[in-house]
C-alpha cells in the first residue's frame, strides 16, 4: 500500500500530500530481505534447509492449482 508514504493535509483552499521520507526509507531498508519461520529447533533444521522448504512450497501450490 502506497498511501503510509504520505501525509495528506487538507485546508480550506488548497491540499498537499508530502512524501514520508522515513516512512519510504524504512520500508526500503527491507527490500529483498525475507524472514522465515519455523518451529522447529536448529538441531532439527538448519537455517538454509528451512529456507529451500519453504520457497519449495510454491512448487507444491503450483502443482495443487494445476490438478
């Protein structure tokens, strides 16, 4: 949603919509970050085996849309 990145100011003869500059800049801080997850123990999954299961669902959601 695109709106949070402005500040809508609405007077009697005229109205403005700034951009947020920290708001843009915070959310640009996590762009291309992904957090994942798990309930499970580092003992039961690594960390690169949780990520390569949870990208690998969308093949399952792929295969499930399909049938």
């Amino acid at each position: 949603m695109v709106a949070k990145h402005f500040e809508l100011i609405i007077e009697d003869d005229r109205f403005s919509y700034p951009l947020r500059d920290d708001s843009v800049a915070a959310e640009a801080a996590l762009d291309g970050n992904y957090v994942f997850r798990t309930g499970l123990s580092k003992k039961e999954m690594s960390a690169p085996d949780a990520v390569r299961s949870c990208k690998s669902l969308s093949e399952v959601e792929r295969a499930f849309r399909s049938t």
